[in-house]
C-alpha cells in the first residue's frame, strides 16, 4: 500500500498507510465493458499480453506512442477498477463531432490541447486522480516514427505531482505492427508491460528511461511460431487455398471420406484471416458434388461411400420420402453424411434445383460457422501457434474417435 497527499507528492510506503481510493462504481462499469470489448478486438487480431499491474488508488500511467492502437491496448490491459481515462489530442480527437463521441465513449478520452493549454487540461483531471482512478498520457506528445521514443513532456509529471499520485511507466510493443501509423490493420500480438510506480517528483529523463526499459522488454520477446504452421498458411492464404477447399468438399460430396470441416479446422487456424473465402469455396464445393452426386444416382450408377452404413442410407431414404428435399436440413446435425443424402435424392428423382436450395440453406450454417469457429480459435491462440504440430496431433485423434462413434451409433 501507499498514500497519498492532496497537497504534496506521492511517497513510498511507510507502515500501514490509510485505504486507497476507489474510483466510482459506474465508471468502474464502463471500464469493465471497454475493457471488455478491446480484450475481444484485440484477441481476434492477433492476442494481447499483459505483464504487472496498476497500484492501488489513483496513478498516471506513462506509455512509449507508436500507433492509435496503443489506447486500445492499455484498455484491454490496465485494470479496470482504476477506471481510466486516455488523454487524446483536442485539435484530432474533439475537432468534430463523430471523433469526439468515439474517443468519449470507447476511450474513456479526454481533450489535451497541443497548442497552448494542455497543461490546465492535464490539471483539470487531479481530482479524479484523487478519487482512485488512473489517467493515462503519452508525454511524447504525438506517435513516434520506426519504433522510436521521443523526448518526454513535464505535463503528466506534474499532474502526478500536484494530485499526490505515482507515476506509472508502462511500455508496449506489437501495436506498431497491429496499426502502423498511416497503415492498414494487419493481425500481430500486442504486449503491454507494467512497470514499478515511480514516488516523488519524477523527471522526464527518469519516466522516460523507466518506458524506454520496459518497451525494450515487451519487444524483445517476439511471437513463437512453427514451419508447419506458417507454411499451411502460406498455401490456404495463397491462390492454391480456394481450388483445395472446392475440391475437398466436392470430392466429400461424391465419396471422398472426410468431411470439409476437418480441412477448415486446419487452415482456418492456421491462417484466421483466409476463413471466410475459404468456407465459402469449400461451401460451393460441396453443393457442386452434391448436385453432380444426385446426377449420378439418378442415372443408376452408385458411387464407393466408405465409413457410411446401411442404416444411414436407409435413414436418407425414409426421410426423403416423407419430406422431400427438405430433408437435407437434418443432414449437418445427424451425423449422416452430406453424399448418402445426395444419392438417395438422385434415386428418389428429386428435383436438383429444389435439393440445390435445401442443401444450400442447410450446409451453410454449418460450413462457414465450422470456419469461423476455427479462424477465431486460430486468433485467440495466436500466442500458441509453436503448437500448431499437437494442434493438428489432437485435432486428428479427436476427429477418428467421433467419426468412429458415429459411424458405430449408426451400425
């Protein structure tokens, strides 16, 4: 614990120092839902770290500026009892009506003029600070250029000293790659490092060495990765990718053995980005197999349909029968595969364009939800993708004991 003077500087901790502020319940709440909210955009595109914590009661929080996505970051990774507040430039962020309302609201920002007055703005928040709650400022003053730290300002310095708070230097790495400053997002791990609080009067060289450190440290632990995993994604991500899906489903749909969500499961994790293209192109593959499956049946010939059994076919004719076409819609929840359905509408004379349509509405959901469901773990794991090889070593083993089940529940 420590305290803290209204009138003076913060001072380390000596014996059992009074309890620490707590900043007000409901901006407690709205940090909680930021907080909540940037965990989420950050997880899908590419993770976030976090090493250390925010001391009890109100701070001013330091951080090296590279990249709008900083505030992001320390949002998603500062706590949200501190409720924090993001000084934001007045002359970019409150200049017009739309920024303002997005900074306000997903920012918790606050107006710091850069032209004359930014100090009184900075003073203006020392009874929040007071009141237990943490005010976030980049002293460079703008984002920084190559990864560069520029020279610190005084301001969060003396509003530090004025509120009787500590100084809490905090350095991130990842966001310049996540969204480079006049750059397009691109998915990369973002790592946020807390440092020590800083008591007393704290000069900009000593704030500024102390982010400096902490930035070095949060940078020099770089994303593990696999070969496996970075050439899989280099072939689904490629123009290859498509033409893989297509022809895996399509061939599933004929009597190729493994269903399209297996290939998902791999190339969405490995490249989450592709997953949506790729479901898509394996969709469309499985209703051109379809359609040539129920051709083939209705002209007599049956086609090899391996780990099925005759009373899932048995099953696809009765439902047939009673439903028409719309039976498919059973298919992607029963555990009867796609190509048994196909075959038996073509031996049943069921009209292609009707089966197109039932097929379509039924395996859609399932295809592209499989994708995505897969690309966002891909996402969430990001810091795990050394794993990728156990990845795919359970994700086989899981997939030959269900398929297993289900072919022996329908024996």
């Amino acid at each position: 614990m420590w305290s803290a003077s209204a009138s003076g500087p913060a001072q380390a901790p000596a014996g059992r120092a009074p309890r620490a502020p707590r900043a007000p319940r409901r901006a407690v709440l709205a940090a909680w839902l930021r907080r909540a909210l940037w965990l989420v955009a950050l997880t899908l595109t590419g993770g976030v770290s976090r090493r250390g914590r925010l001391p009890r009661g109100g701070c001013v929080v330091v951080a090296n500026h590279s990249s709008h996505a900083d505030t992001a970051a320390l949002l998603a990774a500062l706590d949200a009892r501190h409720a924090p507040l993001i000084g934001a430039a007045a002359d970019y962020w409150f200049a017009r009506p739309g920024r303002r309302r997005v900074c306000r609201w997903l920012a918790a920002g606050f107006p710091v003029r850069r032209t004359g007055g930014g100090l009184g703005d900075l003073l203006g928040t020392a009874g929040e600070l007071r009141a237990g709650r943490a005010v976030v400022l980049f002293p460079e003053g703008t984002r920084g250029k190559d990864g560069g730290l520029g020279g610190f300002h005084r301001g969060a310095l003396l509003l530090a000293e004025q509120a009787g708070v500590p100084v809490v230097p905090v350095g991130l790495a990842g966001t310049d790659r996540l969204l480079p400053k006049h750059g397009r997002l691109r998915p990369a791990l973002v790592r946020v490092r807390i440092g020590e609080p800083l008591y007393g009067p704290v000069s900009p060289g000593r704030a500024r060495a102390a982010v400096a450190e902490l930035a070095g440290e949060a940078a020099a632990h770089p994303e593990r990765d696999c070969a496996l995993r970075r050439r899989t994604a280099a072939v689904v991500a490629s123009r290859r990718g498509l033409p893989l899906a297509f022809a895996w489903a399509f061939a599933e749909a004929l009597s190729w053995p493994l269903m399209p969500e297996l290939f998902l499961a791999v190339a969405c994790a490995a490249a989450p980005r592709a997953a949506l293209r790729l479901s898509v192109a394996a969709l469309a593959g499985t209703l051109v197999g379809g359609l040539l499956a129920l051709q083939v049946a209705a002209s007599g010939v049956r086609l090899p349909a391996p780990l099925t059994t005759p009373r899932m076919h048995t099953e696809a004719v009765r439902e047939l029968s009673a439903e028409g076409a719309a039976a498919v819609a059973h298919q992607p929840w029963n555990g009867v595969p796609f190509k048994v359905y196909a075959a038996a509408a073509g031996r049943a004379h069921v009209a292609p364009g009707d089966f197109a349509v039932e097929a379509g509405a039924a395996r859609s959901v399932r295809t592209v939800g499989v994708g995505l469901a897969f690309a966002a773990l891909g996402a969430a794991g990001r810091r795990l993708r050394h794993l990728y090889g156990p990845y795919l070593v359970l994700l086989g083993g899981g997939f030959a004991a269900g398929l297993s089940l289900i072919v022996a529940g329908w024996g």
